[in-house]
C-alpha cells in the first residue's frame, strides 16, 4: 500500500509529519497546517516580502526563470498571496504564490508538498524539480531541514547535486500570534556565501469551512 492511500482522509495531511508534536503545535501553525488530502480545502494568507539574491546567483537566474522555480526578482515589502490548496485525487498540498511587483505583471510561483514517509517532505516545482527536506517542530518554530535536491523521474526521487550551484537550503516558520507567522528561506553556499533568501511575515485571510 502506498503512502498516500494508507493516509486517513480526514486527517491533515501533515499531521504524520509532525507526530507527537502535532497536539503542541501553536494556534497559527496548526491553521497553517490543516489541509486535508483528497479535498478541495484552501488556506489563504496574505503579507508582505523580501527577496534577494547574489550577483552569481543573478547569472542563472535566466535558468530558473525559464523552469520556473524560484523567483526572479528582487524586492523589498513586496505583497504576497498565498494559496495553500488540498487537491480532490491527492495527498499533496499545492502552494500557488502570487507575488505584485511594481511596474510588473503578477508573477505567479507554485509548487507541491508530497509526505514521503512520516518528516521527509519533498517541495516539488515545475519539470519534477523538488527540494527534499526534514520537517519539524523544535517546541518554537516550524523548521525544514535541507535533505537535498531531487528530479522526479518514473515515480522515483533522484538525487541531482543542484547545491554545488546554489547551495544548501534552509527555511523556518515563526509564531508572530495567533493570526500571523513569519516565514524565511536561505540558500547558502559553501564557498559563496547566501546565495538567495527570502522573509515575510503573513497573516491567514481564509480558512476551509
């Protein structure tokens, strides 16, 4: 039996991944994470962002443009939506990321959480390209450990040495209250330093009824 099918419907989807610290996860978190698989549940948070990247990682950004991962731009106080959407014929929750940049169209990001088994998480982008991290609460913020970068291919997560260009993830969710949270990303380099980061602070706007 896969994963997914073993996963029971009415449960969230990541309530497996967090484990015992499910029931001591803070209000804000436990609205973050309350989709359910297989159903059309959507969670909306809304807020404000800062991007920013280095010159190197500016040169292959015409790269992830093209494969649509990540986003390409700078910016300060940047508005963010997001939509944190259950799919009706899956287990994933799918992010769907609208980001309003001055003088530029909408630009729209999204990708997909799969639970491989119990923290292993994988964020998988466009083309199969995915992230593949530990997933867990340390008793004060949310944390996803980077576990390295993978291509899906045949069904199979393969891992792809993607860190020798951009480096080793790292992102944590904060409590601000009950309503907001604060979210940021790195991508470090071992030779070169912060590659590419993101923060922001975000505050739910609708939850499943």
């Amino acid at each position: 039996m896969e994963y997914g099918e073993a996963m029971n419907k009415q449960e969230q989807i990541f309530k497996s991944v967090f484990g015992s610290t499910w029931d001591k996860l803070p209000p804000v978190f436990q609205k973050r994470y309350m989709n359910r698989p297989y159903s059309n549940d959507i969670v909306t948070v809304e807020g404000e962002m800062e991007i920013h990247f280095s010159k190197i990682m500016s040169w292959l950004m015409p790269i992830f443009r093209l494969f649509h991962v990540l986003v390409p731009y700078r910016g300060k106080n940047i508005p963010v939506k997001v939509d944190f959407r259950s799919q009706i014929d899956s287990d994933a929750v799918c992010l769907d990321r609208t980001f309003y940049f001055p003088n530029k169209p909408p630009y729209k990001f999204n990708s997909c959480m799969h639970v491989i088994k119990d923290s292993d998480v994988v964020e998988r982008m466009s083309f199969g390209m995915g992230w593949r991290t530990h997933y867990f609460y340390d008793g004060k913020k949310v944390v996803m450990q980077h576990k390295g970068y993978v291509l899906r291919v045949f069904g199979l997560n393969i891992p792809i040495p993607l860190k020798l260009f951009v480096g080793i993830g790292h992102a944590e969710e904060e409590v601000i209250n009950d309503n907001s949270y604060r979210v940021t990303m790195t991508m470090t380099h071992p030779w070169f330093g912060t590659m590419y980061s993101y923060s922001g602070d975000f505050t739910f706007t609708r939850l499943p009824t």
